[in-house]
C-alpha cells in the first residue's frame, strides 16, 4: 500500500499538513470469535466513509483480545510461591499476580498498588497489559482478566489483510493500548502492533531548516498516531474502539515495517 497523496505524485519526505481522526460509529461489544473486520466495515459504513489509500485505521487492543479470545478466569488460576510472595507487596490478588508473571519476562519494580513488568514481547508496563477493566465478567462463572493479544503485529497485518480483500483497499492498521511512562504522570497511546507503514520512520541523513545532517532522528511513527486515535477512543465508557487517521503522507521510499521494531533491545536500554 503506497500512501495517500490525492494524486499520483511520489512522497519523498514524511508530510503532515492537516490530520482527520475520525472514531468510528456503531461498533458493538466484542465477543470472541467476532469477525472485526465485519464490524469495521459496518462502522464505516454508518459513518458514510469509504476506505482511501493511505487511510490508517487504529484499533484498540482490548478489542481485539476479546475477539482473539485472550482471556483468563482467575478461577483456573493457582498461584505461585512467587506470586504469591509478590502479591503481598503489591497489595493484589495472587491469581491476577500468576497471570502476569506467566505473561512476563520479568519484574523489574514492585510496590504496594504498582508491579512493573518486562512483557514477553518487550514492553515494558504495569501488569503486562492483563487488566479488568471494560470487559464483561460472566456472573457465577467468575471474575476473567484479558490478556494482550499473543502476536500483535500479526493481529494488525491479518485484520487489514481481511479489510483488503473486502473493499480492494488495503489500510494501514495500528493496535494501540494506553500505557504510563516513566518519570511522567498519566496515560498515553502506544502502539502494540501495526502493519502497512513504516512504524519507525528513519529521517537520519535528512537536513533541518539550516542544513545541518539529523544524525540520530528517527519517528516512532505508530505511537504517534495511537496517541492521537486515544484522544478520541477515550478511556473510559466512550466506546469507540476504532479511529480513521486521515491526512498522512510518508516517503514511497520507506518500506512498511511493524511495531515491533519500536521495541529497543535490552542491550541498548540505559534506563534499567
């Protein structure tokens, strides 16, 4: 998928003008087993908007793992002597501290109401994405905790596959959650997968306003836009799962890469 520039002209430099994001109408409960492509289309179609190329879609992950399935019912849980020793700092149930450890590579802080883990996959954030919150609980079957999809960037390119090959144009596709940062309060939008553009864009070798050689510049262009698509999917009881990004340009020259480059190897980590 080459990027949307209204017309057939080569881009050889990222170029933002103006943005549209645009959440998506009408997306109901997802269940496991939903087709997301299906209720996509569905949204669009109430919204009146047809897929362009070069459109951007950004999903967010709770959706997603509930249509994968991603769930845990604590009560098949049973707890380590790990767990259950972290539980006790962290103030938490044992099963939920099982669950994340299984989901982690390790603990990098633990404290009473915060446990800090390096995901499987890198990420590094609180309880390894596994949370309760705006997920339906099933009464007397007991309290379940969803997980973040087990391959995200596969997610990503299989859900824009799937929305391709219904309407002739393939969009570029983020899964976003919100996360904290360090030495930083609040939330933010970061991208778990993505598929169809470049997610870290290398301007290395390009110049700035007065010529000088950007020498390490490179954009993390996918947690960019799932910040911006979280203004709009909120936090809380918005309900809307689903953001059309709009507007963006990058070089034809950069060739499409997944999130999962975002992620800096350990041994390039100076801040643990």
């Amino acid at each position: 998928m080459k990027p949307f520039a209204g017309s057939l002209a080569a881009v050889s430099a990222l170029e933002v003008s103006a943005l549209e994001l645009i959440g998506l109408p009408g997306i109901p409960r997802v269940a496991p087993g939903d087709d997301l492509a299906a209720l996509i289309l569905a949204g669009l179609r109430e919204a009146r908007i047809e897929l362009c190329r070069g459109d951007i879609l950004v999903v967010a992950q709770k959706v997603v793992s509930k249509a994968e399935n991603r769930y845990r019912r604590l009560a098949d849980v049973v707890p380590s002597a790990r767990a259950l020793k972290i539980a006790a700092v962290v103030d938490k149930d044992p099963r939920a501290v099982e669950v994340i450890l299984e989901e982690s590579r390790a603990v990098l802080r633990q404290v009473p109401g915060v446990l800090i883990v390096e995901h499987r996959l890198g990420f590094v954030m609180a309880n390894a994405g596994v949370d309760a919150s705006n997920i339906e609980q099933q009464g007397l079957e007991g309290e379940r905790l969803l997980l973040l999809p087990e391959d995200p960037d596969g997610s990503a390119a299989r859900l824009a596959e799937a929305l391709g090959q219904r309407t002739g144009v393939t969009p570029g596709l983020v899964i976003n959650d919100s996360v904290g940062r360090a030495w930083r309060n609040g939330t933010v939008g970061m991208a778990l997968g993505s598929a169809g553009f470049p997610a870290l864009l290398d301007r290395r070798g390009e110049r700035d306003l007065f010529g000088r050689v950007l020498e390490v510049t490179e954009v993390a262009l996918a947690d960019q836009l799932a910040a911006a698509a979280a203004l709009v999917q909120g936090e809380a009881d918005e309900g809307r799962p689903v953001v059309l990004v709009r507007g963006l340009r990058w070089p034809d020259a950069a060739p499409p890469t997944p999130a999962g480059v975002l992620v800096r190897p350990r041994e390039r980590d100076l801040f643990r």
